[in-house]
C-alpha cells in the first residue's frame, strides 16, 4: 500500500479545514452537500454516513484508522482513505457562498473561513 504523508501542525489549516473537535459537524455539512446535489449515488451517500457514524465512536479518524491498521482491515482503510479524499476535496474547492448554503440557518461555519488557508502562501514563499 502507499503511503501518504501529511504535515499538520496545531491548527495549521484552522481557518479552512475541520479540527477534531470540529471534524464530524463539518462532515455533516458535506453530507448534506452530497443529498442536495442530484449527481451523487445513494450508496455512496451511505458509505459517507458509515463512515462518520464510526468516526464518532473514536476520539478522532486517526484513531479509528489505527485501529483498522492493527486489525489489518486494509480494505476499509483504503475505502475510507477515499472516502476521506473526497471530503478533503469539497473543503478546498466548495466556494463558502454554497458551502454556507449547506448550513442549517443561524449557525455558523464551524470554523470555517477560507477554502485554502492564506498562510500557505507565505509558508510556501518561505519554503522556496
């Protein structure tokens, strides 16, 4: 299997991606995205629900993938990887205009600021 490798630091993306304490009410939010929109299959719809349902019996998605590594369940790890891409996929590209539209009235965007966090910018520019 590959590996994939990712570098967060304590709130780094806080601005554009969930935290853990965050993680499951924005899953929502993309969830309702996937019921709203007529292109998305209903089981597909049902394996995202699973998998947050599942989320939320662990203290975070890392200990829920740890878990299925030391079961060596490696096809619901790479299910769930997917599934997890395509949900990082609809924080980054979902204009807030329509990712707020997914958001029940009066709440608000559970953190939620930008698609892309603007320090990456200056973290890239002092990278090179």
């Amino acid at each position: 299997m590959n590996e994939i490798t990712y570098i967060l630091g304590a709130g780094a993306s806080c601005q554009s991606m969930p935290l853990v304490e965050n993680f499951s009410d924005r899953f929502e939010i993309y969830i309702t995205f996937l019921r709203m929109t007529s292109s998305h299959r209903t089981e597909f719809i049902k394996e995202n629900q699973g998998f947050i349902a599942e989320v939320r019996n662990h203290l975070s998605f890392d200990t829920f993938f740890k878990k299925l590594f030391h079961r060596n369940a490696t096809k619901e790890i790479i299910r769930y990887k997917s599934l997890l891409l395509y949900y990082f996929i609809f924080e980054h590209l979902c204009p807030m205009g329509l990712y707020s539209d997914y958001i029940s009235p009066g709440t608000m965007t559970r953190g939620k600021k930008f698609n892309n966090d603007p320090r990456y910018d200056s973290l890239i520019a002092g990278l090179l």
